[in-house]
C-alpha cells in the first residue's frame, strides 16, 4: 500500500541572518513561534544559499541547479520557462502546489509549476535591474544605497508591511479554504515574506519589544586592513565610505532589524495556528528557510552579496516530529538542495527520474540520520562584482576565488569571524592548490565570464527596448472571481453557508 503523500508547508523569510536568531545562539532576538519549529525539528546549523542575491539564490532554491547552469546570474536575470521546479516535480507527483508572496522570478512565467500564486511579487518582473560589468563605475539607480541605514527607525506603515500582511493574509485563506472544500490532492504551499529585509523601518509595536540600549553592535567593526577588493567595491556599489554612518544609525538599523525579525515570527505564527486549528498540522512537514543573510554592519558591510557567513548562511529547519527526531545538523548544506529533498518526500522517499541534472542533493539521510553531505557550493555574479566569485565550503573551510583578486581561504572552525586570510600562508598551500584546481575542473572560468558579460548585454538591449512605447507588464496580477465570492444569487444560501463553514455544524435538536 503507498503512503500517505505529506502536505509541505515550506516559510520563507528574506535577508534573514543567522546569527540573528536565538536558536542559533542570538541572546537578545526574540522568535516563540520559530525557536518552538526549532526544538521539536531538525536545524541546519550550517545552511547556506548557493548566490547571496534575491533573485539568482530563488532561482537555484527552486530549480536545485547553480545560477551558470540556468543563466539566472543576477536580480534581472530571466528564469526560464523550461527548468523543472521543485514546484513542477510535486505537481507532477499530485500536489497542489500554491505560492504566497515573493519568489523574484524574472522574465514572462511568473508562475514556473505553481497551480496557483496569492498575490504579487514585491519586486519588478523585468530586466531594469540590469547589471553591467563592463562600465562597473556607473552605478545605477536601483542599486542598494545607505538610505535604508540612514533613516532606520520605526514607521506607522512601509511598502513591505502591506506587502507582508496581504502574504500571510493570503496563506491563511488557502489553508481555511484546502481545509473545507475537500481538495483529495496534498499541499505544498510556500509562504514567503519580504521582512527583514531592508530598508531597516518597523511599527513601533516591534520596536519596543527589545531595549535600544541593549542592541549590540557589530563585532567586527570596518577597517581598511580587513577589506578586500570586493568588499571595498560593495561598498562603492552602496555608496558608503568612512564618513556615511554614525554608531546611532547603525544601532537603530539593527534596532529596526530584530523588530523585522519578531513581526515574521507572528506573521509565520498566524500561518501555524490556522494549520493547527484545521488539523492540518498533523500530517504536514514544515521547512522554514531564507535566500540568503545580512551583514548588518559587520566588516563595515550590508545587505548581502558576498561570501562572508553574515551573507551567505541562512536558517534552515525541517519540523516533522513524527517523521523526524528533532536534533542538529553539524554539516554543511545548501538551500539548492530542497529540491530533492521535497521531491524525495514526495514520492514516498523515492528520488524520483529528474528531467535536468540537479547540482543540489536531498537533505533525508541528515534528517534520518543515516550520513549526508558535508559541502556548499556557490557562485556570486551580481551587481558589486566585475568577474565570477566561486565558493567551495567543505568541513571546516570555506574558499574563495574569483580572478582578478587575492583568493580566501578560511578556517572557520577556528575563526568564525573570519578574519584570518590563509590563503598566503605557506601551511595551506597545497590545500589552496587542491581548492584551485577543483574550481578549474568545476567551471570554465573565462567561459563562464563570457557568458555573464553576453547575458547582461542582451537583456541591457531587450530592457531599453520594452520600456520604449507601449510597456507590456510581466508581474504576475493575481485573479479572483468575485462572482464566486461570498454571498451570491447563483448558490442556495444554505449550501454556501454550509460549505463556508469550518468544522461542518452539527444539526441541534431541542
């Protein structure tokens, strides 16, 4: 007899830092709803995403295949239509797959396997956020500024407060409405919020919940000795020097942050109290995870895009008690590899015959405890860069090559904050060349930054091109038939009542 096919609730949080969250040790950071996720499942201590950038670290999340292999290189790189999804691989397997806010996805298919999508994207659909390596000193307007840092604080309303609210309004509607109207299929809905994300603003509700002399400061400050080539070009990308910030507007940034943190943890916690109270919770596996982190001023450096840990790692939980003991996972995993994951899942723990080569691998024999991977890898080539950097993190080190600067090597079991570079130092260069020749066998280098380059002057044309004249949209207009909505002529009042309500009523006799 097959198995019961388990619903998949997977919660998304956007710019989340690890290191920001009590259950990865943050002393202050306050999360009831996600540290409960957290001691009854099994927590990724060692996540990372696959490109420190919105949109390429989705495409790979979703598609379990690296940014070079799909061409999803930067925030207005097109997602092809024709790359499976774990959306497309669960829907083909029988489920109902639904999303609930931002996925980023770039180009005309706004949907890429989900049979339904519940709201907008807070993000443009087009190629405008282009990316030209080849003039590298104009910068676009688009680009991060300090603006987010500068007037962090707390706000009555934000653009990513409506945007929120309407997400986790809209997951809970799908999940009243999958509850009493009888779908046979399971779900995998995916509920994805814009928070924390900067710019660095929440309701004074959020603010208040932590004390603004309490907020700590970021443990390594910026110096010159520490920046390398591609941190001192971040911070020409966000207009940032010595003289941007105060140590008030970086403390109120991080203020506004944790405040960020704790309005996801009631939105998610909304989203789990109408799972339990369906009953759905009983036969559904819960992920929560991230697109990439946050420098939060650490290094002097923000936002994202790098390979830093404040960028690159993310959160990662899997809450399946009955399924899976909760514990802690030392090793090194990736967000490409939930694709397998979800497939594997799906099909009664049976990979299932893949239509494109997957890079990621599933995460079952870390959560039944039976081995698993210990590696990441990742490619950033997005804005602040002029040539490909490639990551390889494995065991204890992580490093970094990209072409035109010094490479990195880092122990991070000794020296979390990575301030040590051992790249130049004579004990670990045969374990540099070992690194540097598996980057050459991995990738074609100049191939690759070809690739880039074309890419980026095909959709420079294509972007100037379709915002000259009549502007035809690509972001995604999610339809709702009123008609159908409510109290109409067309169903027997009885009959709508009857079906609205959840749990069906029982007759009353007197």
């Amino acid at each position: 007899m097959t198995a019961k096919q388990p619903n998949i609730l997977f919660l998304m949080a956007d710019q989340m830092a690890t290191s920001s969250l009590p259950f990865y040790g943050h002393p202050l950071v306050r999360t009831p709803h996600l540290s409960r996720l957290a001691d009854e499942g099994v927590v990724f201590d060692s996540a990372y995403c696959n490109s420190p950038l919105c949109a390429p670290s989705r495409f790979t999340l979703m598609s379990g295949q690296l940014p070079s292999r799909i061409g999803g290189y930067d925030n207005a790189a097109d997602f092809p239509a024709d790359i499976p999804t774990f959306a497309h691989y669960l829907r083909d397997a029988g489920y109902f797959t639904a999303l609930s806010g931002k996925m980023h996805f770039c180009g005309p298919d706004q949907l890429h396997g989900f049979e339904q999508r519940l709201t907008t994207d807070i993000y443009p659909a087009d190629y405008g956020w282009f990316v030209n390596w080849e003039d590298f000193e104009t910068r676009p307007s688009y680009y991060h500024n300090m603006s987010s840092v500068t007037q962090a604080g707390p706000c009555v309303r934000s653009n990513q407060l409506d945007f929120d609210d309407e997400v986790s309004f809209r997951a809970r509607r799908f999940l009243y409405d999958y509850a009493r109207n009888g779908e046979p299929r399971p779900f995998c809905l995916t509920v994805s919020l814009t928070h924390p994300h900067d710019p660095y603003t929440i309701p004074q509700q959020y603010w208040d919940r932590y004390d603004h002399d309490e907020i700590d400061m970021p443990k390594v400050p910026f110096s010159q000795a520490l920046a390398d080539p591609h941190s001192r070009r971040l911070r020409h990308v966000y207009q940032l020097d010595e003289r941007t910030l105060t140590d008030a507007q970086i403390r109120n940034a991080r203020h506004a942050y944790y405040g960020s943190i704790s309005y996801v943890d009631d939105q998610i916690g909304s989203v789990l109290s109408v799972l339990k109270e369906t009953g759905l919770d009983q036969d559904t596996i819960i992920v929560f995870s991230g697109d990439h982190g946050d420098m939060l001023g650490e290094r002097g450096l923000w936002y994202k895009m790098s390979w830093f840990e404040g960028s690159a790692r993310v959160p990662m939980i899997v809450h399946a008690p009955v399924r899976f003991a909760p514990k802690r996972v030392s090793e090194s995993v990736s967000t490409m590899d939930l694709l397998p994951t979800f497939a594997e899942l799906a099909n009664n723990n049976v990979a299932p015959e893949y239509a494109a080569p997957l890079d990621g691998r599933s995460l079952l024999p870390h959560l039944n405890g039976t081995g698993g991977h210990d590696e990441v890898i990742g490619e950033y080539l997005g804005e602040g860069a002029i040539a490909p950097l490639l990551m390889i993190r494995r065991g204890r080190y992580k490093f970094v090559y990209s072409a035109p600067d010094p490479e990195q090597l880092f122990d991070l079991e000794a020296d979390p904050l990575e301030l040590n570079n051992l790249a130049q130092d004579s004990a670990y260069q045969d374990l540099c060349r070992e690194f540097r020749t598996e980057i050459a066998s991995r990738w074609d280098y100049d191939r690759l930054h070809g690739e880039v380059i074309a890419s980026q002057r095909r959709r420079r044309l294509v972007s100037r091109a379709l915002s000259t004249g009549k502007v035809t949209t690509w972001d995604h207009q999610p339809l709702f038939d009123a008609s159908t909505q409510y109290m109409r002529n067309t169903i027997d009042l009885d009959d709508l009542e009857r079906r609205a309500r959840f749990p069906v009523a029982s007759e009353q006799h007197s």
